[in-house]
C-alpha cells in the first residue's frame, strides 16, 4: 500500500468544497500521509514556482508515493517526476490538460494571464523519461469537459501512453466543485487498492 499520496489542484486552486480536498481528508483519517500544497495562482505564477512551494512540504515524504493531479495539477506531476528523483507507483490524472488543447481556452477577463498559462502548460516533456518512472499510470476524462476536450485529449495520452488505464466519466464537465463534484470516491478507490508488485 502507498504510504504518501500527492495531491496537485489546478487553475481554481485548492478550495474547501474540492473533492481533493475531500480525498486528502479521506486519506488522512486512514492513516496515510499526503502532500496537498495551496500552490500559486496559476495565471500570474510559474511552474518552477509550484515546485518550490512542493519542496515546502515534502521534507519528510514517505516512499512509495502516488500521484493525484487535476486539470493543470496534472501538468504539473509531469514537471516533479521529469524533474526530480521521485520514482511513483500510481499517478492519477483527472482532467489533464495537453500540449495541444489545454493552454488555448481563454478566460473571460484574463487576457493578462494567457502567457503564464502557455508557459505553464507547454512544456515540452520527454514522456519516456516520466514513464520510466512511473509504474502505472490513469487517466480519468469527462465525457463533457468543457476545458479539456474529451476526444482530443484522450487520443493525445493514448498515444502517448498505450499501456495506461482510460476511464470515462459521463456529464461530470471539468470534475470541479463548478460541476458539482465534491467528492469522487472512484480515485479514493483506486489508490487504496494500488498494487505495488
């Protein structure tokens, strides 16, 4: 079983009514050690700037770890594993934003934000390398996302990643506290039955 689980928000934040808020409070009353930074606003921050907020808490990380990211929290797994020693036994991408999809929803109002967003998200990773080090892989799609266009985004990874685990959820639109999702027992699930062989 893992012992640490991270835990990465995207673009909104870390916010009370998440359901990864929720999961992190889950894995906590079972026992496990998790990591659920508050990371900077991601439309005026970059992504060197959430790894330094990771190192804040993760002096004392617990081996096997495993991964949660959503929407740009995903963008971010990638950037820690290529980026660091840290090998992961299960790394869990809910939404995940792409090179190709993912930087070019513009916000209303947020025109100042757009450049941080492409440099966030385009990073141009070396996916061999992050699958060397990850032992399993899944990622979980909206049939409805509005932000991450379900087709587009789930043939980019599948040709990416052949090998990982798809699973698609119906009219959950971004998987966000917006679409009404405050809990999402599936990941809880996932990562208690991780197999560490």
């Amino acid at each position: 079983m893992v012992n640490t689980v991270a835990i990465f928000h995207g673009y909104g934040g870390n916010k009370p009514n998440s359901w990864l808020t929720w999961l992190n409070k889950k894995l906590i009353d079972l026992g496990k050690q998790t990591i659920y930074p508050s990371f900077p606003f991601m439309g005026s921050s970059t992504i060197e700037e959430w790894r330094e907020e990771f190192s804040r808490y993760s002096q004392n990380m617990k081996l096997p770890i495993s991964i949660v990211g959503h929407s740009a929290g995903s963008t971010f797994a990638f950037y820690l594993v290529q980026n660091s020693d840290i090998i992961v036994e299960k790394m869990i991408l809910v939404c995940p934003l792409n090179n190709l999809d993912g930087a070019e929803h513009d916000r209303p109002g947020d025109a100042n934000q757009a450049p941080f967003i492409r440099n966030f998200v385009h990073q141009n990773f070396d996916f061999d390398i992050i699958k060397s080090k990850v032992n399993e892989f899944i990622f979980v799609l909206s049939d409805n996302d509005h932000n991450v266009p379900y087709q587009t985004t789930k043939k980019y990874f599948q040709n990416i990643f052949p090998d990982s685990r798809f699973i698609t959820l119906h009219n959950m639109g971004h998987v966000n506290e917006k679409a009404g999702i405050t809990e999402l027992p599936l990941i809880l699930e996932e990562l208690l039955t991780i197999n560490t062989n």
